[in-house]
C-alpha cells in the first residue's frame, strides 16, 4: 500500500531541519498593520508564500486556518503572503471570499527577499518562540505536520 502521508511527512521533517537566524523584517497586511519579527517574540510564526493562481496554495489555505485559529491565541500565528501580480483590491476581495482568518500581505520579490528564497509556491518559513528561523519548506504544509514539528522542539 502506498502511503503518500507517511513520505510527505518525513519529506516535511527532512526539509523542515533548516535552521538559522532571520533578519528582521516589516509587513503591511491588507489591512494597514505592520509586522515586525519581533512583534511575536515568545511565539511560533508560520509566515506562508502563496498566491490566488496556486491549486496547492488553495488547497493549503484551510489547513492554514485550522492552524492559525487553533493557536493565535496561544502559541503560534500565521502570516499569508500573497504573491498576485494583480492589484490589492484582487487580493483582499479573494481573501474575503475564500474567508483566510490569518493576516494576509500583498508581497513583491522585494519583500520576499527580507525573509528569503523563494522557489515555489507555497512556500512557508517558521520562526521559533526565540526568533530563530528553523525551518523553510517549500510545498504545502498541513496542520498536523506543523504541529508535530514544534512539539519536538524546546524553545523558551
């Protein structure tokens, strides 16, 4: 039996063991806050490369929610970055539609850049409680791969 969970899982672990410290960096969301890496010191950040045009992205998007709703309260928050070469207002209404619960950042390469490669979409990069980048992944992510990973870890 094939089991495409189980190899995507531990595809997750294996890329997911990238470590290093990010640079700060500064967002607008859609709605005029600004976040600074800083801003979720004591806290896991989830910070997702995605785009309206992306199937995976789409797919992605309630897994996305679960999480962030899950844990915003608590431990970690989700940062959607939208990498539409369209306009803002196509953005935000796509976001009001598709009812994204986490903050969401109309991106550009130069934007990106403050945090760091981007390959593919999705792509999400996690920030330990510490502010330390541990992990970059590009694909999809799932809830529970997310979950299962900072449970391994110790950060204060």
């Amino acid at each position: 039996m094939n089991n495409i969970p189980g190899k995507l899982f531990a595809c997750w672990l294996l890329v997911w063991s990238f470590s290093g410290f990010a640079a700060g960096f500064t967002l607008q969301d859609l709605q005029g806050k600004t976040h600074q890496l800083a801003d979720y010191h004591g806290k896991w950040l989830l910070v997702n490369f995605w785009a309206t045009w992306c199937p995976p992205c789409l797919d992605e998007i309630p897994e996305l929610n679960s999480l962030h709703t899950a844990h915003q309260d608590r431990d970690l928050l989700v940062i959607g970055i939208a990498m539409d070469s369209g306009s803002k207002k196509n953005v935000a209404d796509f976001v009001r539609t598709q009812k994204i619960l986490y903050p969401v950042v109309f991106g550009n390469q130069k934007l990106a850049a403050q945090i760091g490669e981007l390959e593919a979409l999705p792509t999400s990069y996690l920030y330990a409680p510490n502010g330390e980048l541990v992990s970059y992944q590009p694909g999809a992510v799932t809830r529970a791969g997310v979950e299962a990973y900072i449970k391994q870890k110790k950060y204060h």
